[in-house]
C-alpha cells in the first residue's frame, strides 16, 4: 500500500513500542552486491534494526533503516524479502511489514493490519502469503495494488513460520506447540494436506531433487505441548510422505536449516554449524565450523559463493557479531551489527 512519506513515518513512529524520537533523514546509497541482517532488538524495546553488509568491500552499515528515514524500525525485525526490486521488512511485534528501496533503504509503502507477522512469501508477482506466530490465518497480499485481498484458514494450527514453494504449492511449518507442515494449494488459496512431524518444526528448504527438508527443535522439559528429541526430517512433497528421519540427542538444539545455491548441501545450527549432503545418510559426525562459547543465533549461506554468514547474539543485550565463512569452514571476515541479530537477505544488483 503506497503512502506519502510523512504518513509511513507516522506509521513508524507508532509501530515502535519505545520512542526514540524522529531525526533528519541521511540519505544512504549502495546497489552493490549485498547482504541485510534483521537485528531483532529486545522485545516491547522497538530496538529493532536493519543492518547492511557490502560483500565485495567487506564493509558494514548498521541502523539504515533509522539512518535513511529517520525513525526507529519497531519492535522485533523477524525476516526480510526482496522481490521486484522491493526490499519486504517483517517486524514481528508491531504488526507490520515496512517495503524499502533496497539500494536507499528509503520506505515506500507499508502493510498494516497484521497480528504477528512473521515471513513473507512471494507465490508469484501478483500474490504473496504472510504467515503469523498468533493469527490462524496467513495473510493473502497483492503487491500490484498494495492491497490485503483475503487470508487463508489455518484452523488448529493458530502459529505458521517459514514457507516453502513446490509446483503449486506452499507449505508452511506451524512451530508454536505444534508438530505440522500445512500444504497450500496456490490455485485456491487453502489448506489442502497436513504432513506430521515432530515436535516444533523451525525451518525448511527444498533441494535439487525437489525433496522437502524440516528440522524440529523436539519442545522443552515442562511444555504442555511435550518433549522429545529433536529430529532432521526428509519429505517428499509429491507424496507428503517422510522418507527419512534423522534424530538428534536428548539435549541437542538444532535450528536454522539453509541450504546452499545449487541445493545439494544443508547446513544447520546444533551449537556448532554443520554440513550435510542431500543424499547423506548418516547425520555429520565432525562441525564444519567449531562454537567457540559464542550463541549462535542466525545463518545464511550465499547461493552464489557457498560463503557461510552466522549471525552471534552474544547476550541478547549489547550488538552482535555476524562471522562470513568460506564452504569449508575458514573465517573470511567478521563484523559487528544491532543487537540480536536473527535472519539474512541477499541482494543481488
């Protein structure tokens, strides 16, 4: 939905649960070759950050959000999106997705009546899903128009998260006490299949041979929901039918499944970072890359360098680090961005 500035700067303002108070606008430019961070903030603080990284200069801008429009970006920045030249900034918390320039970081529109937004997914250019941690209901979005056209029923399953597209279709993890990947039909815009997993599924991609990949994060001791162990699953999604189930051990915490540009290797986060070939197995025995103490709390892998991006929250409290890794393991770089830094976008020129 597009707006005058000085309405979406109002919008802004109102969505941050911390004021900060408004600054002259500085005006930023980079169209090269990039990566963003979403630093999360702390949460009710509308500490919230977008952190800018040039990959061939090995140089950071941090708070270009704030920089570029003079407001703080709200509370709790849970991913980002670029689609048609449009940069898509989710903030969880307060309810609203912020569409920039991603050379400018300027915004350009917003999309407002949200829950608790948490992904935004684009099915094709004219229709895109936003998922919520607490409406059970993804958000049908038109970015042609600006426009909300309708929401699709998710019934029991009141938390969706990541969303994947095969053919057709879209599935979604429900990760909020729950065990389920939802199947969405495009063509109608609803529900059509469930696939069960295990407890918590957390994140999910799709590789060369068009295989389904979930990992669940198995709950906690006193949830009401229940407790197992976590597990890396498997699934075509021709079928819906798991094909393979990996197990972790009682007390392991994987998250964050990515996967490379030519879809043949995963990585995940189990403390340490791991490496995994599609046609595996077995789970790795040996990290590619060793936790040093640090809490790692994001990552991404560049689809096309195969350099490794793991984001360091340190204690939730003061900025973090994100470290760039080569496909073999070997620190390149490191720098620091907002505080707790949570999810990656790739901009690619």
């Amino acid at each position: 939905m597009r707006r005058p500035l000085a309405i979406l700067l109002s919008a802004l303002c109102a969505a941050s649960c911390m004021d900060f108070g408004a600054t002259e606008p500085e005006p930023i430019y980079d169209d090269s070759l990039g990566l963003f961070i979403t630093c999360e903030g702390n949460f009710m603080y509308g500490n919230a950050s977008l952190s800018y990284y040039n990959i061939e200069e090995r140089k950071v801008e941090n708070r270009v959000f704030r920089r570029a429009n003079g407001a703080d970006l709200g509370d709790v920045a849970q991913s980002m999106t670029i689609h048609d030249g449009r940069g898509y900034v989710v903030v969880n918390n307060s309810g609203i997705v912020f569409i920039i320039d991603p050379d400018t970081f300027v915004i350009t529109g917003t999309i407002e009546g949200l829950t608790s937004p948490r992904y935004i997914h684009f099915v094709d250019d004219g229709k895109a899903y936003i998922s919520d941690l607490y409406d059970p209901r993804i958000t049908v979005y038109d970015p042609r128009t600006g426009s909300i056209v309708g929401h699709i029923e998710t019934g029991d399953h009141p938390s969706t998260e990541q969303m994947v597209q095969w053919g057709d279709y879209v599935f979604t993890n429900c990760w909020s006490y729950d065990n389920s990947i939802l199947v969405i039909d495009t063509r109608t815009d609803t529900v059509v299949d469930r696939i069960e997993v295990g407890i918590q599924p957390t994140s999910m991609v799709v590789d060369r041979n068009g295989k389904l990949w979930t990992i669940t994060d198995g709950g906690f001791p006193t949830s009401p929901y229940g407790c197992e162990a976590p597990s890396l699953y498997r699934i075509d999604p021709a079928t819906r039918r798991i094909e393979r189930r990996f197990t972790f051990f009682e007390g392991d915490s994987p998250s964050e499944l990515a996967i490379d540009g030519e879809g043949g290797r995963i990585y995940f986060i189990n403390k340490d970072i791991w490496a995994m070939d599609v046609t595996a197995e077995n789970l790795p025995a040996k990290p590619i890359v060793q936790n040093t103490g640090t809490i790692y709390y994001g990552l991404a892998v560049d689809p096309l360098s195969g350099d490794i991006y793991v984001a360091d929250a340190i204690d939730y409290q003061q900025p973090g680090v994100v470290y760039r890794y080569s496909s073999e393991g070997v620190e390149i770089d490191s720098f620091e961005v907002g505080i707790t830094p949570g999810a990656f976008c790739f901009k690619r020129p």
